[in-house]
C-alpha cells in the first residue's frame, strides 16, 4: 500500500501543472461543500440560539394570522386578516388563569423610529405589553422600573427602552425622566433593559416596551397582536396548548364543528421554518458543489487514461516479472484516490480558513462541524475510486506481451 502511495506522489511530482489543473475541479467542489456546510451550520446554530432566547423554548404564541406558516399564499393570509376577529387584552388574562399556565401576556407590536430632539433611531421594535411580559421572555431591567397598574389603567405614555435606544438618544447618560417621541408621541422613560447579545445582525437591544393600554389607545388596528403564553415546562407544552386552545375557542365563539379562528405557534416552529430556508439554499449550492465534483472527477478520469497510455510499457514489465492484474488495478486506484484527495485537502484547508475568517470578521455566524472534514475527504476518496475504476480495469487487463512491445 505505502509503495503504491509513493509511487502516485511521485506520478504527481512528475506532472505537476497536470496534476494541479486536474486537482483544480476537486479543490472548488470541496471547497463550496465545506464553505456551504460552515455557513449553514452557523445560520441554524445561531438562529436557533435567537429564537430560544427571544422567544423561549418554555412559550407558545397565540395571534390573529401566523404569516409564516400552514401554506398559506398571500390572498388567503390577507383574506384571514379581514375576517378573523382581533386578539384582544382579555383573552390574555382568560389563558394566564388557566392551570397549565405559569403566565401569559398581550404582545401588541409596531414598527417605529423613536425620537429626542434632533437625534432618532432606526425603525425600533415598539411593544404594548403588560408586566408580566418581563417574566415570560425573561426580560430583565438595567435602571428604573416597569409601570404600575395604576399608570396602566389610566393609559399612561411611559417606556422602558432597549440599550441601543438609549445609547443612541442619550449619549449624556441617565435617560430616566426624560422624554422621548415613539411615531411623534411623548413618553417618559421609567426604565431601561439590560444589555443582550446581536445575532445575525438582529439587534434585540432595539426595542421599547410600554403598556398595552397606551399602546391601543395611541396605535389602534396598526397594532399587530399576539399573546405569548408561558407553560411551566416542555413536557406539558401540548396539554397546555390545548387548554389555551379551548379557552380562546369559547371566548371567541367558535363552533365545535369549526376550526380555529386564530394560530397558535411554538418557538420550534420558527426554527424549522428557518431551517427549511436554509436548506433550499443548501440545496441549491450542493448542486452546485455536485457539479464541481463531476467535472473534477471527469477530469481525473481523463489523466489516469492518459497516465495508462504512458505507461504502457511499465505495465508490461510489472506483469512479466509476476504483477497480478489486482495489483495494477489497485496501483491506478490508489493514484487515482491521491490525486482526489491533494485537491480535496487544499479544498478543505482553504474553505476552513475563509469559514473561520468569516465567523471572526463579520456579525454572520460561521463554523466548520468536526465532522466536516471527514465528509469532504470522504467525497474526494469516493470520487477517485469512481472515476478512477475504469481508467485501472483497463490498465490491469493489458497484455504483457502487447504492453512491452509499445513505443
């Protein structure tokens, strides 16, 4: 075995610039497959680990249409939108009273730049929300307070906003008393939220949380709502589901022999919805790493048979002096799998340091599983035995007779 594989380094050493244009299709092919599996891994990882966070694995979210999920087209999601009846304040209260319930809050959410003076934000992630919306996403506070009843029953315009709020409104310092401007109504800030991570580029410090009773009264019907209910843990996530399920249904009026009025969605749901993204693109670049391989792998057919051609004459003499046909075979083979594998190892060393570079120097996620490596090499070798097969077949059945006699 060892005498084949010095012997295939030595046919590259050879022929160093055929070889290398020959290596040249396995280098990309690998190269795409471990760059692809890298990012895409990242991108799952660190959606996974957004979504956990943001939304909990311990929550379920109840609205009016989910836009995302049951295969709906547009008009069916709009059509939905005209007919069903809005989430209202009170039914979060009905769920939150329920027994397999820890807790439940309203999410009564909006889009808008928040403004001081000359300064504004980007388009910040506005919340109409009760207390105990804290609590079920696990929020917690920096400085200040969150309102109280009080200031929620009489519509009061009070904030907690998000450290990037914050730092990009209030450079001096302490926000708290101030006052900002949310789609230009004032509110005074009571409280501000502690710092979490970016990513993706998803900044979740661009928020601003204020009561769900100013914010219907300020908003109105451009309000998109939701409630985010809170079960005591993911075993009991389906029972609880039900319950809320029941609750809402009588609430609302839905006939027994109806379906839901409303969607119901887990933090799981967003994940595999992501992931099915992600997968059509890694889908399509696979293809394209497919593709990479082939031409490689044609191109290796086609130096092996001119490899043979050249050493016709080699042949003959290995098999006159006692060679048997499956160790020639097995010489082109090896030749054949080391010629895959130098392309597949410079793919693979290559796209590992692109992927690293990219998880360092940018926010996007990037990281090369272990078992990546395993599976480009595992490629490179089937690629050569593949193509390299008939390119040996041909070399172990010359004649000897034949074979020394060509010039």
């Amino acid at each position: 075995m060892w005498s084949h594989i010095r012997l295939a380094l030595e046919s590259v050493r050879a022929n160093k610039l055929r070889s290398s244009l020959t290596a040249l299709g396995i280098f990309i092919g690998v190269f795409t497959l471990i760059v692809m599996v890298g990012l895409i891994q990242g991108v799952n990882s660190s959606l996974s680990s957004m979504i956990n966070e943001e939304l909990g694995t311990d929550t379920f979210w109840i609205g009016k249409v989910f836009e995302g999920g049951g295969g709906r087209d547009r008009d069916e999601t709009q059509r939905l939108q005209r007919e069903r009846k809005d989430i209202r304040l009170e039914d979060a209260e009905a769920i939150r009273a329920c027994d397999l319930v820890v807790d439940a809050a309203p999410y009564l959410g909006l889009y808008r730049p928040i403004a001081r003076g000359g300064e504004k934000t980007k388009r910040a992630e506005i919340i109409g929300t009760t207390q105990s919306y804290m609590d079920v996403i696990r929020l917690e506070l920096a400085t200040g307070r969150v309102w109280t009843d009080e200031e929620s029953e009489h519509n009061r315009a009070v904030a907690v906003l998000g450290q990037t709020i914050v730092e990009k409104l209030f450079p001096e310092g302490d926000p708290l008393g101030k006052e900002v401007r949310i789609d230009g109504r004032p509110y005074r800030v009571i409280g501000t939220l502690k710092r979490r991570g970016k990513k993706l580029g998803n900044d979740p410090n661009l928020k601003a949380l204020i009561p769900a009773t100013a914010a219907s009264k300020d908003f109105g019907r451009r309000l998109e709502s939701w409630i985010v209910v809170k079960v005591p843990s993911t075993r009991t996530m389906e029972q609880s589901q039900d319950q809320a399920i029941q609750v809402l249904r009588n609430r609302r009026g839905v006939p027994a022999d109806k379906d839901n009025d409303f969607d119901i969605v887990a933090a799981d749901r967003f994940t595999q919805i992501f992931r099915d993204m992600t997968s059509g693109i890694a889908a399509g670049l696979t293809f394209i790493a497919s593709i990479a391989l082939f031409v490689g792998g044609i191109g290796i057919m086609n130096i092996m048979m001119v490899s043979v051609t050249e050493r016709t004459r080699e042949i003959g003499v290995r098999k006159a002096i006692g060679a048997r046909r499956s160790e020639i075979l097995r010489q082109f083979l090896i030749e054949s799998v080391v010629l895959t594998c130098i392309g597949g190892f410079a793919g693979l060393a290559v796209a590992a340091g692109v992927v690293t570079l990219i998880g360092k120097t940018t926010p996007f996620p990037a990281t090369v599983p272990v078992w990546a490596p395993a599976l480009g090499l595992g490629i490179c070798s089937a690629v050569g035995l593949g193509f390299g097969l008939f390119p040996a077949i041909k070399a172990s059945a010359l004649d000897p007779v034949d074979s020394l006699r060509y010039e």
